[in-house]
C-alpha cells in the first residue's frame, strides 16, 4: 500500500453521500457485494437481540420521493414519481415490515426515523397509511420520538393532522435557504412564501418540536443571503437547527471555500446563541435540550437501527451492517417476489463494534477513557486500545488528557486516526475493492 493509495481510502471512508449517519467502521466502501438471503438477514438479527437485551433498537424507513431532484441533491431520490409506484413502493415497505416483525416481536422499538427523499411529498393516504403500518408490526415504545423529514412546501391541512395523528412527535423541515432566486438558481422547487404557514399548520395540528435546516454555499448565495436565512429561521423558533455546508456532487470542496463557509456556519451560530439557542457542535443548536435522537451519532454507538425501504442501512448490533437495494423499483420487485431486501452487507462482530465507538468518540473530539472501553468492550478491547492509543500517540494523533487519550482533529489527525484503527487488512480491502 502506498501512502497515496492510504489517503484515498480514508477519503472515501469520510466522504460520505447518503441519507442517515455514517457508518466509519467498517465503511459502506468495504461491504461485500449481495444479495444477503432473508434466511441469513433474519437469523443474525435474532442473534442479535438475543446477545444484546440491554441494548435499543430504532427504525429507519426511507421514502425515496421527492416532486423534483433538487440540483445539489446527493441522495438516491426519484423525482415526479407517479401513484402507482409509490403505492407498490409502500406495499413492498409493508413486505419487509411483516418480514420482520417476528424477529422483533420481544424487542421495544424505542426511536423511529423516517427519511428520504421527502416522506410528506406521498399524498396524505399513502402517508396515514405507511404510519398505521409501522405501529401495526412493530411495538413501538410509548412516548418513542418518532421524527419525519419534510418539505414545508408539501404540507397541507389533511397531511399534517394525518402525521400528528399518527404520532409523528418531531418534523425535520428541508428549508436550504428562505431566497426564491437562490432555490430557483439551485433548481430547487420550493414557494418560499409558504415556509411560514407550513410551521403554523404543523403546529396547529399538534406537533410541538420542528428541527429545520438551512444550507450554505448553495450557487449564487453570498454570506448576507445565508445570515438572513439564520434570522428569519430564528424567528420562527424551530427546536432544533441545523446550518449545513453544501456537499458537492462529486470530489470534496476545496479548503480555503470550507474554511469560508464554517466561518459562516460560526457566524450563523452566534446569531441563534443570542437568539437563545444552546450551540450542540459546529453546525447545530437547539432549544430546550431537545434534539433528534437518530441524528445523534451516540445513539448508533450503543444501539441497533433496522433500516427499512430502499437504500435504507441496518445496524445489527454485534452481528451485521447491511444496506438495502438502492433503486426503489429494483426495492419494489425484489421485496414484492419474495427475494432479499438487501444489497450490501458485511457480518461483524464485537471488534468492529470497538473500532465503530473508537473512530466516532475520537473524531467527535471526545476524550477516551480506558476505563470506560473496559467497560464497554472487556478487557481484550481496552488492551486493543492501549495499543492502538500508544502507536497513534507516537506518531502525534491522538495526546494523553486527563488520564484517557484526545484527537485535535487537525486534517492529518482524522486521516492517522482513520489509518491507525482501519488496520491494514481493512484499508488493503477498501483499496481492492474501489480500485485504488
Ligand atoms: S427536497 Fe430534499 S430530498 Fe428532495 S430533491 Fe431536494 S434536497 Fe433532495
């Protein structure tokens, strides 16, 4: 392995473009190519739940449907889409619920996610209906948070009172940017002058907590484009925001144009810790404590996610990351024939279970403690760590604090760090597989 070929792999393991968290250990970039069998899908979740009863699981349920793909818009979303396919989209998600519902008659389900595209763009029957659906297979925990991705401009009365009605406690709202030039410049279809009347109408129907997000550097938007954007979102007093920088499609931004957009990102911060928002890290803050649990990167360390739809990630704790079939028709079929609802996969275990906590804590800038990985993972993971923590120390990644160890997270920390727990099986199988 050359030093150049380390760096591209590592690149890719950040370079994340998909809905939900990422995954950092093992990435999605060194998962086997499937299908993974029902059968096989089935019996490590089991182990699963089995091993670990102290541990959550949450559900994420992917509805791919957008009215038009935004132009900066990196996820696996089909634009103008018609009834009938999201109508078998919708009985194939039923498919896999009934799939597992078994699997998980014991277990309390104690968060759900569902995400996209944008669910409230599905006509309000189809929307009732994949809500009822859920609550039907699976014992969701009273009071669960139960989150929803949306675009203002989707909502009207009778969706709105159906997802309030169906329990949906916290809306995520797509806003990008309050500007009509600027959404129309990023081909984003979206009325602007609806966002507010969309936050009355949720509200009215009865949901408390909305959780907005703007972005910058969107085309054409300058720094007063965005500060105004933090404003008029402030005002409307949104539980959580979220101030995100734009991904390109392809490559990553260039460091001098990330190094502007975070100082928008701090300016914008400022705004809303006088507003009267508590800061989370660099690119959110929040009002009363109250955040999306799923968008907590913490929850994933300790917990299992059934990832539910197309392109939807399972987190098998202990046992089995998985994804499922990206394109929704290609979900549709497979799931309506009886064949596997999953694509790529990769069976793990408890050490890439200590990697995962390792590579998220460190790169969050959190101080680890060997006690505390004892804890966690026995005594084999925290000497694993000792040893990994000593060599990456060595080379001026990581430095003691406080009895446990600290990443600065300067760029050349992300990618020792990443290298140092990786290993070198790991990074020579990303490298194989992607061609590096
Ligand atoms: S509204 Fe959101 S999910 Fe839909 S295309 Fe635009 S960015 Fe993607």
């Amino acid at each position: 392995m050359t030093q150049e070929q380390i760096e591209k792999a590592v690149s890719l393991v950040h370079d994340v473009r998909y809905g939900g968290l990422p995954t950092h250990f093992p990435s999605l970039t060194a998962w086997d190519s499937g299908p993974l069998s029902r059968a096989e899908q089935s019996m490590l979740w089991t182990e699963s739940l089995r091993e670990n009863p102290q541990r959550e699981a949450g559900i994420y349920l992917n509805i791919p449907f957008c009215r038009k793909k935004c132009a900066f818009c990196f996820l696996d979303v089909k634009g103008g889409s018609v009834y009938e396919e999201q109508e078998k989209y919708i009985l194939a998600a039923e498919k896999e619920m009934a799939f597992f519902a078994p699997v998980f008659a014991e277990k309390e389900i104690s968060c759900v996610y569902i995400g996209g595209g944008t669910p409230n763009f599905l006509p309000a029957s189809l929307l009732k209906r994949i809500l009822i659906s859920l609550k039907h297979y699976f014992r969701i925990k009273p009071g669960a948070q139960i989150s929803m991705e949306s675009n203002p401009d989707f909502f009207d009365e009778e969706k709105a009172v159906a997802v309030a009605e169906c329990g949906v406690s916290m809306l995520l709202m797509g806003i990008q940017s309050f500007s009509a030039t600027v959404n129309r410049d990023n081909g984003r279809a979206q009325d602007v002058t609806r966002i507010k009347d969309a936050f009355d109408l949720v509200r009215r129907a009865g949901i408390k907590h909305i959780n907005a997000d703007l972005l910058c550097g969107l085309k054409g938007q300058t720094k007063k484009d965005f500060i105004r954007d933090v404003l008029l979102l402030s005002r409307l007093r949104p539980t959580q925001i979220h101030l995100n920088r734009i991904k390109p499609l392809a490559g990553t931004l260039p460091p001098e144009i990330k190094k502007e957009l975070y100082s928008w990102q701090q300016a914008g911060l400022e705004i809303l810790r006088r507003a009267g928002y508590t800061v989370l890290d660099e690119e959110s803050a929040c009002l009363d404590g109250i955040r999306n649990q799923q968008g907590n990167y913490i929850f994933h360390l300790d917990n299992s996610l059934l990832g539910l739809g197309s392109g939807a990630m399972s987190h098998a704790w202990g046992r089995l990351r998985s994804r499922n079939i990206v394109s929704p028709a290609e979900y549709s079929e497979s799931a309506l024939s009886g064949g596997a609802f999953s694509q790529l996969y990769m069976k793990t275990g408890i050490e890439e279970e200590l990697i995962h906590y390792l590579m998220n804590t460190l790169l969050h800038g959190v101080t680890v403690m060997p006690e505390e990985v004892r804890e966690k993972f026995g005594a084999a993971g925290e000497e694993f760590f000792r040893r990994k923590a000593a060599d990456m120390a060595c080379r001026g990644y990581i430095e003691e604090s406080d009895g446990g160890w600290k990443c600065e997270m300067r760029m050349q920390d992300w990618l020792g760090v990443t290298a140092a727990l990786y290993g070198e099986e790991m990074l020579e199988r990303i490298i194989r597989r992607n061609g590096l």
